[in-house]
C-alpha cells in the first residue's frame, strides 16, 4: 500500500470535530522513543518486568533499567525476540500501556499512530505489531522506520540512509517513494559486536577481567571512537579481585575499526547495485543515525574508506533516539483527514502496513 493510495469516503467530518492526538513510535530492540502532536517527546528501554515485591494482586509493571535491576521478576525485551510468541506481545502491550500512561497518554480519547518497523521485518512480525496497534489506538499504521526518518529529515530526493542499531544495521537508498526489498540492506553488525569486542580485547589484556558487555556499551558510549582522539579514555576495569585503572583508548579504536569497516562495506555493496548516474550523488548523501553513529571521527572514517568509490560525503543529522518518531508523527499529522476517517468509521479493509 502506498501513500498515495488510500481511499476517500463522503464520511461527516468526525475526526475534526473531535478532540485528537497524533503519536509518532519507534519501537526499537534496544529503546522505544516517542512524539507527540501536543509536544511530548520520551523513550525508554525496551524492556518490562512484573514485580510483586509491594504485596499488590495484580503487581507493578517496571520499565527500563528498573526493571532490568529487578531480582526475582519475570524481565523480558519483547521486541529483541522479534515476537516470536504471545508472551511477547502481551510483553510489548504492557510495555506500551505503561510507557504511554506514565508520560500522560491518555488511550481512552481518539489517538491515532504511526509506528516505525524496521525495513526487513517479516510478515508475521508486521501482523503482531498491527493487530496490538488497532487494540491500543483509535487509527494505527505501520511504516518503514528508515523512510519515517528520511521523511522527517527532507532526505526522499536521493540519499542513503544507515540506522546503525544494537543487532544489526540497516541500509537504504531513499529516492521519493517507501523503499523496497531491492533499496534495501541489512548486516549483521552493529553496537552488540562493538561491545562484544571490547570485552574480548579486555579480557586479553586483563585475564582476570569482570567487564560484562553492558558495562562494555557505556564506555562506548562515553569514549568510542575511531582514529586519534585526545581522551586517553581512562576507565576502571573489574577484576575478580579488585579493580586497576588503565586507559582503554586502543582496545576501543580496535573494536570499533573491527565493526564499522564491515558497515561500510555493506554501504559499497548497495552503492554497487545502484544505477552509475545516481552513484554519485547518493555517495555524497549519506546519513548515519542510530546508537553506534555517536562514535568519535566516525563520519570521517567512513568518507576515508569510501575513497576507492571516489569518496563520499558522511552526516550525522538524524537524531539518533528521536529520528523515527519524529518522522512517524509528521506523516501521522501530513495524513489526509479521509484516511483516519475511514479508521474511526472501521471501512478500512487494506493491510495498513507500507
């Protein structure tokens, strides 16, 4: 389904007369971020726990690290298993419901959203996402998260865009309309290997080291980088015995070299299938979002590998936690009013997936 394909009805116009929010989702593995039409904007980690330690029936629903730091409770991330069962929607919908309640959402009134899926999503995954959507909103639909942030960010002339998340990276040329299987390219390396890899290279410099790999990601999120930088990246390293202080600088460069280099041979191999009257100007506008794209020099070590193809111009303009969302919410208010009609008047009987 398209865009520009939906239909309109001679429906009274319902939806104006009514009091409305707009919400924008992405819905991602590692952190769920959202946006508002009434200027609220909140993310947290992808992850719900019940405890029962307040001696309530019924239990609280924890988010985020609380939940994470939760001892005894049932701790799941629903959307790192890609839905597999019913015990990960259900999951995901207290998740969202608690999310959305403590940030002020108000589900009983006429929301309408627009979710972010990633690119390569499979259909049984889309179904499960859909089917909680229209249980939790008035009007829902589901989008390639890769064109929400295009969209938000004016990039549907001609670009590439390379969402580098926790599990995988995502690549895409956008070039006006939702990308297609063929636009797009998803590799298996992204934030979880870099961290991986620190742990490693650690443990071969301290055999005794305690580091796990969460402790792993905060230092790449404070220190990773690519290239000289002036931080000598002084941390200090568990051991089973106590800790020592070291700078962590090279173990870093070569975890982060060991991953982006792959990524940017994912971007060559997609710029090698597009036509040579495009391949200029899409490798002169390439977009990096997503946890991974806040390394130190990043953008430029991927201009310097590029140079083989005739080089390549790198930004980094994408808002890394809010990027999604915030396409998803202007496409929800951009929307033609009759679309939502058709939603609230339940005449829509297309897979509302584009």
């Amino acid at each position: 389904m398209g865009l520009n394909n939906i239909v309109v009805d001679d429906m009274d116009d319902k939806i104006s007369n009514e009091e409305h929010l707009y919400i924008g989702i992405d819905a991602g593995m590692f952190k769920t971020s959202v946006c508002t039409s009434d200027g609220k904007r909140f993310s947290e980690r992808s992850v719900v726990a019940l405890s029962r330690s307040d001696g309530g029936s019924e239990g609280t629903v924890l988010l985020g690290r609380e939940a994470l730091d939760l001892k005894d409770g049932d701790i799941r991330e629903p959307l790192a298993g890609g839905l597999k069962s019913e015990e990960d929607v259900m999951a995901l919908r207290k998740f969202l419901e608690a999310l959305l309640a403590e940030n002020g959402i108000d589900l009983n009134r006429n929301v309408y959203a627009i979710v972010g899926v990633p690119s390569d999503s499979d259909k049984e995954y889309k179904k499960k996402v859909m089917e909680l959507s229209r249980e939790l909103f008035s009007g829902a639909m589901l989008v390639d998260e890769i064109f929400c942030a295009a969209y938000k960010k004016g990039l549907l002339g001609g670009s590439i865009i390379v969402d580098m998340g926790l599990d995988k990276t995502d690549i895409c040329i956008i070039n006006s309309e939702v990308p297609q299987d063929t636009d797009h390219l998803s590799i298996p390396c992204a934030g979880k290997d870099i961290d991986r890899e620190i742990v490693k290279l650690i443990k071969e410099r301290w055999p005794a080291s305690q580091v796990t790999e969460e402790v792993a990601r905060e230092w790449k999120e404070k220190y990773g980088h690519l290239g000289p930088v002036s931080d000598n990246c002084t941390v200090e390293v568990p051991l089973e015995d106590g800790n020592v202080q070291g700078s962590i600088a090279d173990e870093l460069e070569i975890a982060c070299e060991f991953v982006i280099t792959d990524i940017v041979s994912g971007i060559t191999r997609i710029l090698s299938d597009v036509d040579p009257d495009m391949r200029e100007s899409l490798r002169n506008n390439i977009h990096i979002f997503g946890g991974t794209s806040g390394l130190t020099n990043i953008g430029t070590f991927i201009e310097n590998e590029l140079k083989e193809l005739g080089g390549g111009k790198v930004r980094s303009d994408i808002d890394s936690v809010y990027g999604i969302s915030e396409g998803a919410l202007e496409l929800a208010k951009n929307m033609p009013p009759e679309f939502w009609k058709q939603l609230v008047a339940g005449k829509q009987d297309e897979e509302l997936i584009i």
